[in-house]
C-alpha cells in the first residue's frame, strides 16, 4: 500500500515509518527544507520537500495514496510564538485535511496528543471522554494541539474518514532531539536530577504508539479518538525504575512546586539574558507538574488490539539506545 507520513523526520513519525516500512507498505514523507533526516536513514522511503503551509506540495505527496499518517507538529514549551503554533499545528492541520479531501484517500490517522484530553482532579486515570475544554490547556502548545483536533473532528463530522490517536509520553529509539522525558532520563543517567516533584506520567513505548498508529488505520472507528498510551507512573517511581535498570543511586530529594517555580523564573531569566541557553524549565512546565497525566488505553486496548509493553521495557529500551548512541556513558547497563 502506498502511504504518506508527515512528520517523519520526528521522534513519532520515525517510528512510524520504520513500521510501515516493516510492514511491508511503501512510505512517501514530507521533508522540510533544512530537516535533520536522521530517522529516514536506511529507509527506503520516498521524499517529498515541502512544509505544511505548500498546499502543492501535500496533494502532490498525497497523489495515489491510500492512507495518510499526519503526524507533524511543533513541539516546544519555549522559543516559539503563539502564531508560530498555530501556523504549524492548526493551520497545518487543516491543510492536510484539505488536500486530503482534494485527493481523496481510504484513511486518514491525526497524531494528536494526550495534551489535548481533560484530565481527573482525584489523578484516577482519565479517557477520550474526560470532560475538557480549551480553558483547561495550559500554554500555546496544548492549546495549539486542542483546537487542531477539533479541526480534525470537524472533518470527519463533514465526511472525511479521519481517525484521531492520543499518545502521551513516548521514550525508545531514535529520541534523538530528545523529548521533554527523553531529556528526564538522560538528566537522570547523567546524575544530573538532584530531585523531584510531585507530578506523573504516563510511559510508553514509541514502538508501541507506532503500532498503534497502524491498528487504527486498520480498525479505528471513523471520527472516534483513542489514547495510545503505556503504564502511569509518578515521576518518583520512574527515577526509581531507571534506579533499577542502570545501577545508578535514587533521586530521594523532594522538592515542592513553589521552589521549582522559583528555579524556573531564575532559568529563563538566564535565557533571556543568554539566547543560546535553553531553560530547564518554565513556570508553565511547572504549572503543568502539579497534574498527573494518567490515562487508560482500555479503548485502544479493545477496539483495535492495542497491547503496549510495560514501562520497565520501555524505559530499558530507552536507556540502551541513549547507551548505544552516545547520550550516556558506556558504563551505564
């Protein structure tokens, strides 16, 4: 089957395309000028140069395929302006959309994001039906996820057949950049997480989440969302099980919100002064600790076999591949 991905140069959409590539299916990808390609490397997969907004670009991608995986999004929590995101998330969205209409296509899988879902005030884990709205997001990235979804289900109210999958926290191959919990486990290898917050997570396998992406392409109900995510964690247990995987001793310092939010002000401040430093963290990174993104994949589980491995393996994965490229030390196991 011919397929188009874009985001396929990123941490989730590399994994996708090394699973449709697995599968036997031939990959066209959206490249933006100027992309780090590492993900597509040895893949033999089909290029096309382009951005979100080169609505000539996306219908020429488009152009005989039967699936398209729209994965790409701007991802960040500092550097980028409110229009940047919704330039590349929400405006970006509707343009595949619209080619995809133009085109037309047997399926249609939107990568949105747990970001965009409600979250339960008693931390018990929440699903696709989880009262939400866009007051709740913090920040321009998951306000800018929220409204694209709701493009996404607009279209398929209209007709589109358009599948909508939530990850959350996805660790494993190919993090090159790395994500947000990416750079968690490093700072954690590297004994540079001197403590912790009150706040968790839910970990899953990118692997996992790129065969999930498949399953609902095969199985996934037209205008339904389902989360694909792994196993919930406070962000104390997933210092303790990376304890356990690397040798490495425990993070046992606490440390409240009101000192993190501190630290934050005093590291962007730096960042402003300094532009080449990147901030650790932001009071709206902080804002978004004092929630614990738990989630239940029971839907995905159900209705399209989904069966994402547990955290442990997932974070040993992560932390081997770290090992093997060069992120950590040789010494970490």
């Amino acid at each position: 089957m011919q397929i188009f991905v874009t985001g396929a140069t990123g941490f989730v959409g590399g994994a996708l395309s090394r699973r449709l590539v697995e599968a036997g299916h031939r990959v066209k990808a959206l490249v933006r000028p100027g992309a780090d390609l590492r993900q597509l490397a040895n893949m033999p997969i089909q290029q096309v140069n382009g951005r979100l907004g080169d609505m000539d670009a996306l219908v020429d991608g488009m152009t005989g395929c039967e699936w398209i995986f729209h994965v790409a999004a701007l991802y960040s929590f500092w550097g980028y302006t409110w229009q940047e995101f919704y330039q590349s998330n929400v405006q970006g969205t509707r343009n595949v959309m619209e080619a995809a209409k133009k085109v037309g296509v047997q399926r249609i899988v939107y990568t949105s994001s747990i970001a965009a879902l409600g979250l339960n005030k008693d931390r018990s884990p929440a699903n696709e039906t989880t009262p939400v709205s866009l007051m709740d997001m913090i920040g321009s990235y998951k306000r800018s996820k929220f409204l694209a979804e709701q493009v996404a289900s607009q279209f398929a109210n209209q007709g589109l057949p358009v599948v909508i999958v939530n990850p959350s926290a996805p660790v494993g191959i190919g993090d090159f950049k790395p994500t947000r919990t990416g750079q968690v486990i490093l700072d954690f290898l590297k004994r540079r997480m001197f403590g912790y917050v009150d706040t968790g997570l839910n970990i899953v396998d990118v692997d996992d989440v790129a065969n999930g992406h498949l399953l609902a392409a095969e199985y996934g109900r037209v205008g339904e969302r389902y989360i694909l995510g792994g196993e919930d964690m406070s962000l104390k247990r997933l210092l303790d099980c990376l304890a356990e995987i690397s040798g490495q001793p425990q993070v046992r310092l606490h440390i409240a919100h009101s000192v993190a939010m501190a630290w934050a002000y005093f590291d962007i401040g730096v960042a402003r002064i300094n532009p080449r430093h990147t901030p650790t963290a932001t009071p709206e990174t902080v804002r978004l600790s004092y929630r614990y993104e738990y989630f239940d994949s029971s839907k995905a589980r159900n209705e399209l076999g989904y069966s994402p491995r547990p955290a442990s393996q997932a974070l040993s994965k992560a932390v081997e591949w770290y090992r093997e490229n060069g992120y950590v030390p040789s010494n970490i196991r």
